[in-house]
C-alpha cells in the first residue's frame, strides 16, 4: 500500500499575512499544520496523530 498526501492549501493574504492549511496523511501518521507567515515572522502549528491520541489518553484518565 502506497502513501498518499492530500493537501489542503489555503492561501489567504490579508495585509501580508498568508495562512495556509496542510492537511499530510501517511500510513504512518497524519500532520495537520497551520503556518501564518507574517512577512518578518513565521508560525507554524503542527498536531500529529501520536501527539493527538497522548491528549485523549490523558483527557480520558
């Protein structure tokens, strides 16, 4: 079985902002990143599958 990415790109520019929205899936794991990139500044926010299941088991105990 192959690894397939399905990429969502969202490129939204309000007064130099651009946002995109990446949505990476694998049969390993799964990434979902935002990036604002702000011209001067970056931010990036990722979750990843495995991150994702730790949150639940703790939020579930």
């Amino acid at each position: 079985m192959t690894d397939w990415v399905l990429e969502i790109r969202l490129d939204v520019v309000v007064s130099d902002w651009v946002v995109q929205i990446r949505l990476d899936m694998g049969m390993a794991d799964w990434v979902v990143e935002i990036r604002l990139d702000m011209g001067m500044a970056e931010w990036v926010f990722e979750i990843r599958r495995r991150e994702l299941e730790a949150l639940q088991l703790l939020s579930s105990v």
